[in-house]
C-alpha cells in the first residue's frame, strides 16, 4: 500500500513539474536588470530647477550650423550656455575655431562659449612653443574662452623619437603659465577611471563596461594611471596662477576623501561633474557633505550631448529620491539616490561658479 502510495506521489510530482516553465539557467549576467519593486516617491526631472551653463560639452559643426534645433533642446533643458570645448575640431585648425566664433556672434552670441585646443605633434621643434603660444593670444583675441586638453596628452602622444609626452613635460611649462597670464582656466581631462587599468575580472566593478567596450581598456598599457595622474597634479602645483579644471572630478569621485585632499592643497584646481555622476550618486550624504565643503569650485558638465541623460544629473542633484536606475548600466549598474542640493548651492554648481572662471557671460540668462 504504502508503495502504491509513493508511487503514485511521484507520478504527480512529475506531472506538475512538467507544466511548469522552466528555468532559464542560461541567461547571461548583462542579461539580468529585473525592475526594483521598490515603491517610493519618484521626481523625473526634464528640466533643471535654475539655468545652468554645461561645462563640458562637444559639438563639432558649431562653424555652419544654424543651431535652431541645439537651441530648442537648450531651452527644455533650461541650459543657458553650451561650452564647446572641440573650438579647433577634430584637425586644430584655427581656420575652424574662427569661422565658428563668427558664427556664433551672428545667430546667438550669448548662447556658446568655445574653448581652443593645442596640437602636441610637433613638440620636438624647438619653436613649438613660442608658436603655440602665439596661438593661444591671437585665439583667445578670437574669443575663446579656456583651453581644453584631452586625454590623449599623457597617454597616447609621442614624440618624434616615439617617447610619450608626459603632462609635466618642461617644454609646455610656458603654456600653462601663458594660460595664466591670459586669464583663462585650462579644462583638462587626464586619463580614465583607474578600473580601466586593473585586471579584467570578477573584482573589476567595471567589468560589464569592458567587456562591452573593450577599446577603453588599459590593463596592457606600459604608462600606470598612477604615473598620469602625478604628471597631472605636478602641473597644478608647479603653476598656480593658473587656473584648472579638473574634468570628472578627476577620476577620484569614488574617493571624495582624496579628492577633498587634491582640492585643500591645490586651490587653483577647480572640478567638474561631466560622466561621474552616478558615483555621487550612490553616496548622497558623502556627496552633499563634499558639495557643500566645496560649493565655490564645483561645475556643471555632462560631457556628451545626450538631451534625454541631462534628466539623471538634475535628479541626482535636486531630489531626494531613493534608489534609482543610471541611464547606461553598463556605465553604472548600481542605483542613485539622490542629493537634494538647496538652492544656493545649486546655483554655484549650475551657474555661478562657471561664470566666474568665464567672465563677460551675459548675467540676463540668469534671472
């Protein structure tokens, strides 16, 4: 009987199990974003609470636009000023950087500010910088505002003898100070996040990034990120006249501490937010403490123009809301919380700030 029982148990048990759908064990990691269920107060912000000027920013045909459409997605946004740091565009050319000034002033003068660049390739002559100096003056005559170093300086340019060119190499000492003496902050971005130089594996919190994008690992790379950041921080030490912005809260914004740090001992150093927001994020208190220390020397940037991503920065910055999603997982796949920033604040990092390193911008978009 008690066979029979069992029996007849199993036949059951096997026949609810085969209704069931099964498992998908084979599901991929980058697969898996189920939806929180979390139920909480929810702020989509589309537009930002006061105008804010972006400090950080890219357009590359600012020389023949019409900027009717850029101008709309302005508006919505509530952006006041796009700074173009791309002047020269992709070729330094000052050709370009002058037609683009021009075309600025015709159509919406008050609305762009453009940034000049310097090309390093022809270092070794030995007029390079007299040459790249007398660029900087007859640009910034132009109308350029700053001058924006990209990553490619300590990590990928050469020089004729193929030797890196190093961010505190002696020969653009008297760049730096030419920038000073011009009254200009130099925007630089220095590297990447230091994860893109550690092992690619299961302790990598970038991981997901990687593998998705593998062209932005350096793990190979014979320069240390250690290295690039110290050329970096020698140059503000070494020309404190000068002031510097310090793109994406220069890699540290996963240690305000250090960053607190780097900002106490070099006060010509200022910062931005542009693509570390989600690191803020997920530490609002620490955040809002570091913010608030250093609401004088902080800007707004967002580093690429995506209208519809602006929305997790005002979030971040404005509300309070908890756990929420960034707008790339594979950037950030952990949830933000945000800020909740009061308004004085708000307007040194959206505006304030920004105008007193750029004087000369109109003070009307700002009431």
């Amino acid at each position: 009987m008690r066979k029979s029982f069992a029996f007849l148990f199993l036949l059951y048990s096997i026949s609810v199990l085969a209704q069931e759908k099964p498992l998908d064990m084979k599901m991929d990691f980058e697969e898996y974003e189920p939806p929180s269920s979390l139920v909480v107060e929810e702020h989509h912000l589309t537009k930002s609470k006061f105008p804010f000027i972006d400090i950080h920013n890219h357009q590359g045909n600012m020389n023949t636009s019409d900027f009717l459409d850029l101008i709309s997605k302005m508006d919505k946004l509530n952006m006041a000023v796009m700074i173009n740091l791309s002047g020269r565009g992709f070729r330094s050319s000052g050709d370009h950087l002058e037609k683009s000034i021009e075309n600025i002033r015709n159509r919406y003068p008050n609305r762009f500010v453009l940034f000049t660049n310097v090309d390093f390739a022809d270092i070794d002559n030995p007029e390079w910088t007299a040459r790249t100096n007398k660029q900087l003056e007859d640009d910034v005559k132009r109308g350029a505002k700053g001058l924006k170093i990209y990553k490619s300086l300590g990590m990928f340019n050469k020089d004729k003898s193929g030797k890196r060119i190093s961010i505190d190499d002696k020969r653009i000492d008297p760049v730096w100070t030419k920038c000073g003496e011009l009254g200009i902050p130099v925007l630089i971005h220095s590297a990447d996040p230091k994860q893109f130089w550690q092992p690619i594996d299961k302790n990598n919190e970038r991981w997901l990034e990687l593998k998705l994008h593998p062209g932005r690992r350096h793990d190979t790379d014979t320069v240390k990120w250690e290295t690039i950041m110290a050329e970096q921080h020698n140059i503000f030490r070494k020309h404190p006249k000068t002031k510097f912005i310090n793109a994406h809260l220069g890699w540290y914004a996963n240690d305000l501490k250090k960053l607190g740090g780097l900002m106490d001992q070099f006060p010509n150093m200022y910062t931005e937010i542009g693509a570390v927001i989600a690191e803020l994020g997920r530490q609002p208190r620490t955040a809002k403490a570091f913010l608030t220390k250093y609401q004088d020397r902080v800007l707004f940037g967002k580093d690429s123009w995506v209208p519809e991503e602006y929305e997790t920065y005002f979030r971040v910055l404005e509300t309070e809301d908890e756990y929420f999603p960034y707008h790339k997982r594979y950037h950030a796949f952990w949830r933000m919380y945000g800020i909740g920033l009061p308004d004085d604040i708000l307007k040194k990092i959206y505006y304030k700030n920004a105008m007193k390193l750029l004087p000369g911008l109109d003070e009307k978009l700002f009431k």
